[in-house]
C-alpha cells in the first residue's frame, strides 16, 4: 500500500489517498469523483503506463481522468512577460523544442507555435514571446494579452530589481486589463544559485507567499538546466483545460476566447 496525491484532470481537486497499485485507478476515481478513471499522467503532462503504476511511491503526485470524456479545445495561447533579460525566450525556447539557447535576439513580436501533447489530449500550443517587446513596457499592452488564454510571468532570481518590476507589472496589468486569465510566475536563473547560494537576491518564500496572495501558480526553473520549465507550463495550461472537458458523449468542438 502506498499513499499518493491524486489530482483531477478535471479541475484543482487533489485527495491524498491510500492505496495498492492494483486498485489504483477504482480508488482514485472514487477519491476524485471521476466514473471510469482509467488514464493517468504525471506532473509533465506524460502517461503512465501500468508498469508505471506499479512502481509509484508514496508522496508521488498523479494527474487522473477518465477515456470517455473529450476535449473541446484544440489550441491553447499564452503569453511569456516580465522584465527584460530575465529569460523569457531561453524559457520558451526550452519547452517547445527541448534546447536551452544561450543567447537570442528576439524580434519586436515573435510567435511561437509547436504541437504538445499534455494529459493524452494534442494540442497547438502558441505562445508570445515579449522579450522583443521590452522597449514598450510603459505603452499600451492590452494587444499582449487579448486572446491569450494565461500569462507566463518571468523573473530573475539572481536580481532583485527584476522581481520588483515584475511585482509593479503584474499588479498594473491586473488593474487595467481586469484579466480572466491563468498565470503562472516563473522564477529563473535557479542554476546559477545552485552552484553560488550566494547569487541569489529573491527568496523563495517571498515570491511563493506573494503568488499565494495573487492566487497563481509559481516556480523556480532553470532553462539552462531545464529544471521545472515543463512542468510550470503543463500546470498553468491544465489550468486552462478544466473548462473545456466535455462531459460523457459529448462531440469533440474547439475553444473559443470571447
């Protein structure tokens, strides 16, 4: 017997829940809620096997869902944001192509696409990178966000400046967009403060406890490393996707952002 926490594909719920890896997926489901769980995945969005199951351990986190139920949304956008040179695009570029670019200079708008699957559904993952936006960050950016479905949030924590206008930022575009919108708060650079604890300027609990206030995710990654880059994007985009499971036979459709 093992203790595990289960998560909904479905939505935030999470039950922590004592079981053999045999009856995994009839006390998950009853835990969750779910009729007919059968599928799983883990923190990066990826299958598990029933080999896997087997060898879960306690404390593992696991993402749950049934196969009856579809998705009515095939393309998920996002925009990545933050102060300049903190790694907006060495973090973009690291989830959609598994690369770590030691340096990149962006145009004034660029457009990623890449097709990702996350919890067994294919989707077209677009994102916005900003970085070459960074000279207009006292304009008007509304056009930044409008039609995106979540805001990845970047910061540097080997700087203290970087984390001060990422706050000023955050709480701007809050007030004058009124946002419905998903965001996950990256901190980056956590490598270098691996192998120097000194570099490091912003603690961690400071930024965790402030992401608890603003109600959004957050994470400490390393594009160069590729430490928590995937995972803080697939927990931000299954943010997203609660809305948009269909219920039991119901036809596949596509999202649609009013």
């Amino acid at each position: 017997m093992v203790t595990i926490n289960v998560h909904s594909c479905y939505g935030p719920k999470v039950e922590e829940v004592k079981t053999s890896q045999a009856d995994f997926y009839a006390n998950a489901g009853k835990a969750l809620g779910i009729k007919k769980a059968d599928l799983a995945y883990n923190e990066a969005g990826e299958l598990l096997t029933q080999a896997n199951i087997n060898e879960i351990q306690n404390g593992d986190h696991v993402w749950v869902k049934s196969s009856l139920r579809g998705l009515n949304c095939d393309t998920v956008r996002l925009s990545v944001m933050g102060p300049p040179r903190v790694g907006k695009s060495a973090i973009t570029f690291r989830y959609l192509n598994d690369q770590f670019v030691e340096s990149y200079d962006p145009t004034v708008e660029d457009t990623w696409n890449k097709v990702k699957s996350i919890d067994g559904n294919e989707l077209n993952i677009d994102i916005l990178d900003t970085a070459g936006l960074e000279d207009y960050m006292n304009q008007d950016v509304s056009s930044w966000v409008d039609g995106k479905h979540a805001i990845v949030w970047v910061y540097d924590i080997t700087n203290r400046m970087s984390w001060q206008r990422l706050v000023e930022q955050y709480d701007a575009i809050q007030v004058d967009e009124d946002l419905e919108v998903q965001c996950v708060v990256f901190g980056n650079k956590k490598d270098l403060v691996d192998t120097d604890p000194e570099q490091r300027k912003v603690p961690e609990n400071e930024a965790r406890n402030q992401c608890n206030a603003w109600g959004v995710g957050f994470e400490e990654t390393s594009a160069r490393s590729d430490t928590r880059i995937t995972e803080g994007f697939v927990s931000v985009i299954r943010s997203v996707l609660y809305n948009y499971y269909a219920k039991p036979n119901q036809k596949k459709g596509f999202c649609t952002l009013l």
